[in-house]
C-alpha cells in the first residue's frame, strides 16, 4: 500500500487561511493530507507546537502566513522566521529538517496554495513514514525530541528570538552593533548548549549520574559536560547528591 502522510498545517488567518478557501471554492485540486488550524499570525506559531505534533505521530509540518512587509500585524512574520530557523536548526540534530516548511501565501494565492501543499505532501512521502508515527518507536530518539522542545522553550532561547531584530538594528548599551551573521553564529551556539543541558536534564530524571557516565551516555566530551553541569548547578536545576569513588554524582530536581 502507498504511504499517506499525515500534515498538519499552520495557516495565518488574513492571508493564507484565506488563499486556502479561494483554492476549496476554486475547486482547485490538492492533496487532502493536510489538516488545518487557523491562527491569527504566522508568528503566532509556538516552537513547541511543532515538536508536539511530531511527537503524536504527525509526518510533517507547514506554515504558511502573509508575505514579508504585508504582516496583518506588521513584523509577526519576520518573528516567525526566526521561530522557523530555529526549529529546523534542532530538528537537523535528528534529520527532521525537512520535515517542516514555511512559506508564503495571500488571499489571491489559492493556485499557490496547492502548489505548496501538492509539493511538501511529495517531499513528505518520499521521506516516509516518522519515526514517531510508529509502533515501536526508538526512545532515544524521544528523549532527544523532548530535549529539542524543552531547549526551545527555555527562556534564554525565546528572549534571544523575541530581540534578534533589535539585536542587530541597534546599538547596545557598549555601543556594539551585532551582524546577521554574527548573531546567528551565538544564535546556533546557545541551542547548541541548551540542547545539550536539557539532554543533561532528562537523564539525570531517570537516575543520578557522575559527569563521566553522561559523556558516555551523551556521546560528549566530559570537559564540555562539566561546564553544562555548573551551568545547571548555578539555575539550581541539578545539586550534588553525594561522591561514590571520588566522582561527585549529580541528581534533577527540577519538577516538570
């Protein structure tokens, strides 16, 4: 049998939602994969929204909000630029990458609806069933999914999303002005860390460990998994339980 994606898409209310019902009234034909919610912006479009659908079983997805300067709400969808580089950024960690998509669609665009929907439902197939949309589903792979949702969600990441743009606009109060570039470089380092403490995090729930058994586990240099451990220490997420054979063993005590 033929594998049928499962899509769920974002759809902004002003514009796409409405380039979607000019394709249904049309009758302009596309693949019926897709499920739709309706929001009031593209840059409404949580991080976490996304993780949480691939972790139910869902095979990919779009979001689709008004073109760049035509935002209902001025900059929402520049906001959710962001949001979406990001998102690819960590799903890249587990070849999920191009199980997501964001694009551009107005009200007068219901042939370019379909043609997006009609071409990411194809990507998607050639892809194949996720992971997650599985029987037996690879629990590693789950814990590094939660690992990616809990890193977006964390307050450093989302203070760093809602301020790119003032960022590299303005001036700080040093009189520095940060580049595209240069932003996006500490950008991609600080979901690099945070993705690895929450990874941290997550093993620690199930048992406390020495920093040398996590940079097995973790696949991580002990040196990198220390500076995370001071790191989670100073947020008090982590504490020091006790010292077996000289190693200090480290224990989660944050409650989710």
């Amino acid at each position: 049998m033929s594998f049928e994606p499962k899509i769920l898409g974002f759809l902004c209310n002003w514009c796409s939602y409405a380039g979607a019902d000019l394709a249904g009234v049309s009758r302009i034909q596309y693949p019926p994969n897709i499920r739709v919610i309706r929001v009031m912006c593209s840059g409404r479009v949580d991080p976490n929204f996304i993780f949480e659908a691939f972790k139910t079983g869902i095979d990919g997805v779009i979001i689709t909000g008004c073109h760049l300067a035509d935002c209902h709400y001025l900059e929402g969808n520049y906001e959710a630029v962001t949001k979406f580089d990001m998102v690819k950024y960590l799903l890249s960690k587990i070849n999920f990458e191009k199980r997501v998509r964001l694009e551009w669609v107005s009200a007068s665009e219901g042939n370019r609806f379909a043609e997006v929907i009609t071409d990411f439902t194809n990507q998607i197939k050639e892809l194949g069933q996720s992971q997650f949309g599985r029987k037996n589903q690879d629990k590693e792979l789950l814990q590094k999914l939660e690992a990616l949702e809990m890193a977006a969600g964390s307050y450093r990441i989302r203070a760093l999303v809602g301020r790119e743009r003032k960022i590299i606009e303005q001036e700080n109060v040093y009189g520095e002005k940060f580049s595209k570039q240069r932003f996006s470089e500490i950008f991609e380092e600080a979901l690099d860390n945070e993705y690895l403490r929450h990874r941290i995090l997550l093993s620690l729930e199930k048992s406390p460990k020495s920093v040398k058994s996590l940079a097995i586990e973790l696949d991580a240099n002990s040196k990198e998994i220390l500076s995370h451990i001071l790191v989670l220490k100073t947020r008090s997420q982590i504490v020091m339980e006790n010292i077996i054979n000289n190693q200090p063993i480290y224990v989660n005590i944050m409650e989710r």
